[in-house]
C-alpha cells in the first residue's frame, strides 16, 4: 500500500512541476509570435457603404493588434463612388485590398 501511495504522490509532484514550468515557460516562448499569424479580416461590402470609414477604422485597430494580418474589403455591389472610397481607403494601408465578390474564395 505505501508504494502505491508513494508512486501516487510522485505522479501528482511531477504534473505539478510539469505545469509550473509550463506557466513560467510559455509566456516567454510566445513573446513576440502573433496567436493567428496571416488572419484575414474581410468585410463584404454593398451599395454605399454608409459606415465604411468606421468599419475601416475598426479593422485597423484589430489589425495592429494581430502582426502580418490583411484586410480585405470584398464589393458585393458597391456604387460607383463606395468602390472608389473603398479602393482609396485600401490604398492608404499596407495590407490592404478590395476585391469582388466572385474573385473572393479562401482555400
């Protein structure tokens, strides 16, 4: 009975350690890595795209907040003159694009 207690009380003291270590350790082996490098942040967009600015804007801020994010503005039949705030809103950002509804797929 006290081997099996012994070898209990050894497997408990050892998955505590292994999770200390795992709690210290992690933070610093993830510093600096994005949690979703690559996430694209598509926002469909039609007709006159009253609130594009604000979306806009909104999609910035996600996108300093995760690095080597995109955003993509995908037209599903914007006027005229929406297309061309959404391409000119696109071509302020570095990662940044508009694209039609039928060139859109994600593989």
């Amino acid at each position: 009975m006290t081997i099996l207690r012994d070898g209990f009380l050894a497997f408990v003291s050892a998955v505590g350690v292994a999770t200390l270590v795992w709690l210290l350790a992690g933070p610093l082996l993830r510093a600096g890595r994005s949690p979703a490098p690559g996430l694209l942040l598509v926002l469909p967009v039609r007709g006159e795209a009253l609130a594009l600015e604000n979306d806009m804007r909104e999609l910035r801020r996600l996108q300093s907040q995760v690095p080597k994010s995109r955003i993509i503005l995908v037209d599903c039949g914007l006027t005229q003159d929406a297309r061309e705030l959404a391409n000119y809103l696109a071509d302020r950002e570095k990662n940044a694009a508009v694209v039609k509804e039928e060139e859109f797929w994600v593989d």
